[in-house]
C-alpha cells in the first residue's frame, strides 16, 4: 500500500488540470503505441448476450460492439457511462444512454462558459485598453499620472502572432506546475505594455511629473472563481521560469525566465545530473511571490523544464511594467517603480481626459479558441466577469444570469446545467449530456456554426486532442471539447474519477456534424497512479472516434 503523502502529491498535480489531465493522457495513449482500430463492423448482440446497460438507461441504439467493449471493462464495474448522439438536421437521437442525468462536467463546461460571451460580446469584439493623461500637459511634460484602464483583455498582445491570431501550444504553460512538457509561444509578453508606452512617447510626452496608475475597477476579483480573473492580465498573472541543463553533470542549470518585471527577482541553485536520473525542481516565492528561489535537480538528457509562479499583484505588476516600458521608449517617469499601485489617486472618470495610447486586441473568437483549444481556466473565469459587465454591474457573479439569459434563448434547458465557475472545476459544477448537446447543437444553426466548430480541439490535428489517434480513420473528423476530475482515494490507495468528458461534432460527411456527448462518472483506478486514468481518457477518445466511424 501506498502512503497518504503519495496520495496527497498526485492529487495535487491533479488539482488544477480537468483539462490537462486529460491531454496528456490522450497524448500518452497515442506515445504509447496504441495502434489505430479499424473501422467498426456494426454487429446486433446476440440474445444470449447480457445486456451491458442498467435498467433505465434508455435505447443507446445499435453501438460499436467496440464501445460496448470499452463500456464493460472491469474498471468500469462500479461507474456509470452517459452518452448521447443525435443528428443535427431534425434533432432525432441517435445513440442516448442516461442523457437526462446530472454528471460531472469537467472542462467541457467551458463550452457553456465561453458561449455566452461569444453571443454577448460577439465573436468579433475588441478589447480596447486606453491610457489617459491626468493632468496637465506643459509640453512634452505631463504634470500628473497616467492612467491604464484595464478592460479584461486576456492576453495583452503577449500571444498575438503578426497575421492578429493568439498563439497557443498544445499544453499550455498555465499547466506547467502540474505536468511535464508544458511549452512557451515565442511571443513577448510584455507586447502590449510596450506598445502603450510607445504610443505614449509618440503623443509627445516625454516625461511624466507624477505616478502611473492601473484602473482596475471594471470588476472586483472574485474568490469563488479559480484562478480569479483581474481587468489586467499579463502573462495569464505568471512568471515564466524555464531551466536547462548544463553542458555537463554537477554543472549548475541554465534559467531563463519572463516576462523580467522589477521586483520580481528570480535565482536558482538547481544542478545537472547524470542523464537518466531524476528531474526534481522546487520553486519557493517569498517576498509576496517577488523572491522566487529554484531549487533540486535536472537530468543531463533532460529537454528544459518549465515551470510557473502566481503573481501576487498583477495591478502593480502591471504597473511596474508600464514604468519600465515607458522608460525603455524615451520617456522619463518620476515615480519609483515598483510599490503598490496607487488607485486612491484615480479619477471618478475620464471624461475630458485626453487619451493618449490605446492597445486593442484580437477578437474574442481568437480568445474563445484559445480557452477552447488548450482549456484555459483562467480565460473561462474570465467570460463570467465579462458578461456582468455588459450589465453595468462589477460583481463577476452578475454574470451568470447573463450566462442563464442567453441559455433560454439557446435552447438549452438550463436547469439540466449547474455551475459555480467557467472553467468546471467546481465540486458543484453538474451538467447533463443532454443540455451539452443542446448548446453544440444552438450552435449549428447560427452563422457561428463553422467558426465555433473549429474553435474546438481537432481530433489528431491540434489543442488538446493533437497527440491522440494521429493515424486513425477519424484523425480530423472529431471537433470536441475534453474534461476531467480526478482525486484520490486514499483508503484504496488509488485514484477516483469523478468524471472524464468528451463533447462536440463528429463530420459525418457531406456538410452533417453530428452534435454528441460520452461521459463516466465514478471509475477507478487500480493504484495512486496517473497511467490509470490516462487509460480512462484514452476510452473516451476512443468513443468519441468509433462514433464518427460508425454508419448512420
């Protein structure tokens, strides 16, 4: 038997991921050579057979005899399976197993999650983050601040490619603390700071006898949200701290780490080891998370680790920045840097007020994608704040009558969708396959269909779904959002699957996409180790595969 300790550290590593959980252990089936299946041969059960599904269930309708298979594995002794697939043009069902049933939801909640926004905001919505001029203009000397207002931009230009998308990797550096192989875009992101303190210099102003301040009164962080979204984010609120081995054992590592924002100091200890032994690196933050000490080991054949720490403050983060930015384009500012960001000094508003730089950022269906793609908790979060500010209101919680607003209009029956947060990582969130499917299938009659569509992981091709069934008859053919919640279970020294999700289209041919859902909910694994659950993941996807092969 294992040792609570064990437990409590894969749980965890398991805390913040629904989704990432879920990617790697897509990508790890895939890695581990699981071969591509070919395509089903549908077979009707023979009436010997026992019939796999409970009492209640309701008609799945002629399955895969590949599911069913999958369905009666003996991890799955004690679960319950929840699917349902139905064809867009007339609604008609055609596989349903328990789709009136609350289950877990996971990450795909964030398809509820993001389109409410995407309907309130409009996909083609712009962030516009201006600086005002507070003050007195004498010359090219302003006597007085300069005000950001932030306006709940997610990115700030630290992921906009030169063509105006936002570029993601398929496991995003949010999740970089939890699992190995988290990567950086090579954007900087500091891109939209400096952009501002550019145009700042280019209105003439260089020198500012007074502060810099952010407004972040657009909404008030909420607890209940996890991460909490802020009106200024850069760099997802993270300081990026990536290690590299040295040139040989016993030399110290290589660190590199952004975006270099005074006070923030980063140090490292770390040492390369002999190749093949373990990686091991502990991150401390003290200070108010402005001291970040790493410590502990890399292996010399080890590819660079990265890892992440909170910023503590991102309105004097932000602030900071700003200074220093400022400074870098030629314009002097006579406030320290670094300090609390002085909001009492912030005027009731900026009517009057001259603007002089405004950073505006790609639409938010590049956001959406974003979240979507490499399911992004802390943009998911985000989407609730937004929309009660489309209310007038600064409370983020004001956003989910928003969220129920549009449901209605959906058609989606949102008493069959229970939610506490964007992201699904509530221990209240609940969902039933039948509403998920109502709202993929509101979006197949809009104009939005295809956009919203591909906004989705593709099956083999990219997000989170890019490392499973590469090779596979339905590699491009499945558009679907992933979702995990795992614990532990510490008197079985195992792990419990609250609930693995997939949810999305599968491209039937010919222009059909039909909307679908599988879930289980109450799988377990044989031991504390994540190989279990990355098997469970490996169903689903599985499912989701042999729904889009099958006839019908």
């Amino acid at each position: 038997m294992g040792t609570p300790m064990r437990i409590a550290a894969v749980r965890r590593r398991l805390a913040a991921g629904c989704a990432a959980l879920l990617l790697v252990a897509l990508a790890s089936a895939t890695g581990t050579g699981a071969a591509p299946s070919p395509s089903p041969t549908p077979s009707t059960p023979t009436s010997s057979s026992p019939s796999p599904w409970p009492p209640g269930a309701g008609d799945p309708g002629l399955l895969d005899p590949r599911i069913t298979q999958i369905m009666q594995k003996p991890e799955y002794r004690h679960a319950q399976w929840g699917l349902l697939e139905t064809d867009p043009d007339d609604g008609r069902v055609l596989h349903g197993m328990f789709p009136g049933q609350f289950f877990i939801p996971g990450s795909t909640a964030k398809l509820f999650s993001v389109s409410g926004p995407w309907r309130t905001l409009g996909p083609d919505h712009r962030f516009v983050t201006p600086v005002y001029a507070v003050g007195e203009l004498n010359g090219a000397t302003l006597t007085g601040d300069l005000d950001l207002v932030a306006q709940g931009d997610l990115t700030m230009g630290g992921r906009t490619r030169p063509d105006g998308t936002v570029a993601y990797t398929d496991l995003d550096h949010t999740y970089a603390d939890d699992f190995p192989g988290a990567t950086l875009t090579p954007q900087n992101p500091l891109a939209g700071i400096d952009l501002l303190a550019r145009q700042v210099h280019d209105a003439g102003i260089t020198r500012v006898d007074g502060d810099v301040i952010v407004d972040s009164r657009l909404f008030a962080p909420d607890p209940v949200l996890d991460p909490v979204p802020t009106p200024l984010i850069i760099n997802d609120n993270l300081i990026d701290l990536l290690t590299t081995p040295g040139a040989r054992p016993g030399a110290d590592a290589r660190l590199d780490w952004r975006p270099k924002v005074a006070p923030y100091q980063v140090t490292s200890t770390v040492k390369t080891v002999e190749a093949g032994k373990p990686t091991d690196i502990t991150v401390t933050a003290t200070d108010g998370g402005t001291r970040i000490r790493l410590s502990g080991t890399i292996a010399a054949d080890a590819a660079p680790l990265l890892r992440v720490s909170p910023v503590a403050d991102p309105a004097a983060f932000g602030r900071t920045a700003l200074i220093e930015a400022l400074r870098r384009a030629g314009v002097q500012v006579t406030a320290d840097a670094t300090g609390p960001n002085p909001a009492a000094r912030l005027p009731r508003d900026y009517q009057g007020r001259p603007r002089v730089a405004a950073y505006t950022s790609p639409p938010y269906e590049q956001y959406a994608r974003l979240i979507l793609k490499v399911s992004h908790n802390l943009g998911a979060n985000l989407g609730i704040c937004l929309m009660a500010v489309t209310t007038g209101s600064h409370q983020c919680a004001d956003g989910f009558p928003v969220l129920a607003d549009f449901l209605d209009r959906a058609g989606v029956d949102r008493k069959q969708v229970q939610l506490m947060d964007g992201r699904g990582g509530n221990p209240a969130d609940r969902a039933t396959p039948r509403a998920v499917v109502q709202m993929l299938a509101y979006w197949q009659r809009t104009p939005d269909a295809q956009r919203f569509r591909e906004a989705l992981p593709v099956l083999g091709v990219d997000g989170l779904l890019a490392e499973n069934c590469r090779t596979c008859p339905a590699r491009g053919k499945v558009f679907a959002k992933t979702g995990a919640a795992v614990g532990g279970d510490s008197l079985n020294d195992r792990l419990a699957v609250g609930a693995i999700t997939i949810a999305g289209y599968l491209d039937k041919g010919g222009g059909r996409f039909d909307t679908f859902y599988a879930g289980v909910t109450g799988a377990s694994t044989p031991t504390a180790d994540v190989a279990g659950v990355e098997a469970i993941a490996n169903d689903l996807a599985l499912i989701a595969a042999y729904l889009q092969e099958s006839p019908g």
